[in-house]
C-alpha cells in the first residue's frame, strides 16, 4: 500500500527555469510533509518541511505548497540550478508516529 | 557530510549467509532509525532506537533484527539472507525521540547489500 506518491520517476528541467516536483498522499492522518534530495552514493538529506497547518514554506530558491483537500504537495525549484540534479524524496508522518513514509523519488535532471 | 556513518559501505554475500552492518548516529543524537531502498522503491523504515531502547517497528522482517549500545551505535542483523534483501540499507539518526515530525533526521550514506 504505497501511501505516498511520486508519479513522475524523471524530470528534465532547463538551467534558470521552474523545476515543479509533485507528491500525492492518501493517509488522511498525515500531518507533516518532508522533501529530501539525494545525490549518488550518499544518504538523502533534509531539504524542507511543512506542517499541515500551513498551505505554503519558503526557504530561498525552494518552495513546498500544500493541498490538503487534494491531498497533494509539490516542491517548487527557483531557479533551477546543475547542483539540483538529484533525486529527490518526499515524506509525510504524523504526530505520535515515529516513522516517515517515503515516496519512490524524483529523478530530476537540470540542462545547462 | 551528516555526521553518521556507516560500515561496511558494500557487502556481498551468499544466500543464507548472514551479515551486521555498523552505523553510528551524530554526536549528541539519541535517536537510529534503519531504513531499506530496494530498486525503484522509496525508503521502506524498519526499526527505531532511542537511547537503547526500541522505539518504533516498521515493516522489519522477522529474519531481520537490530540493537543500540550504551555508546549509541547500533547494528542491524540480517539472516538467512535471500536475494530479494539486496538493497540500500540506511542508518539516520535525530536528537529526539519524534521521529520525523518537527525533528530533521539526518542520514548516512547506506550500505549497498548484494545477496547472490
């Protein structure tokens, strides 16, 4: 039962434009949103969060947006720069579960 | 550099065979969790430990077990390995106990386990 939802498996995005990651969830109880990046041979590592008491987080050039009547979240990238490259995971938990819920990762992929 | 570290960083073995594998969380972190990336999944979480105690069992077969010693670091056994345990397997570690709500888990760079 896959949770948590990355439909798209690549994105080719041009250096200096949007890059748009999307993530569907079907667990009502989630509450909590994660996106992680991860380069090749190393761990995934915390990019930016948001709470479901929020519809949108900002953090420089990365902005996570929230649909919760959706049940949709997606990961903005401005501008996108050939560091981005990288596959990137969103997660989601709840209050009083200790675990996160991954999606199958994003493979995105900057053109310089 | 996330500051957990993990051994070894591949591992090839037989099936059947049996395997540890080492991960030390950051300096002043509490709480390991082990994760499992088989190809083309997400991270699936298997087991939690804070402060040497089980926290929180995910989907970690049975063949599968894991500890946390007095200094912190834990290990993940696996068993009677089959060639479907091929996979990434990541430590990361938090200062608390929360899990990922509200607390960044940081994570190490895995271990590549091939089962032939």
């Amino acid at each position: 039962d896959q949770q948590v939802k990355q439909n798209s498996p690549s994105l080719s995005v041009q250096e200096g434009r949007i890059s748009i990651l999307n993530c569907d969830y079907t667990n009502s109880m989630f509450d909590y949103f994660l996106w992680y990046k991860k380069y090749p041979a190393e761990g995934p590592t915390f990019l930016i969060s948001i709470s479901s008491i929020k519809d949108k987080n900002e953090d420089g050039r990365f902005t996570v947006f929230l649909n919760k009547s959706a049940k949709h979240l997606s990961l903005h990238i401005v501008p996108s720069q050939p560091g981005d490259s990288a596959v990137y995971f969103c997660a989601a938990t709840f209050f009083g579960n200790e675990k996160l819920t991954f999606g199958t990762g994003t493979r995105l992929t900057i053109i310089p | 550099d996330s500051g957990v570290t993990q051994t070894p960083k591949h591992l090839i073995t037989a099936t059947g065979q049996r395997v540890t594998l080492r991960c030390s969380p950051r300096s002043g972190d509490l709480s390991v969790y082990w994760y499992q990336q088989s190809l083309d999944q997400g991270l699936q979480f298997l087991i939690q430990y804070y402060n040497g105690e089980e926290r929180a069992k995910g989907n970690i077969l049975e063949r599968f077990s894991a500890q946390q010693f007095p200094d912190l670091h834990s290990e993940l056994n696996l068993s009677s390995l089959e060639l479907g345990d091929s996979a990434l397997y990541f430590c990361a570690s938090s200062v608390g106990a929360a899990g990922g709500h509200g607390e960044t888990q940081y994570f190490g760079p895995g271990t590549r386990l091939l089962v032939l």
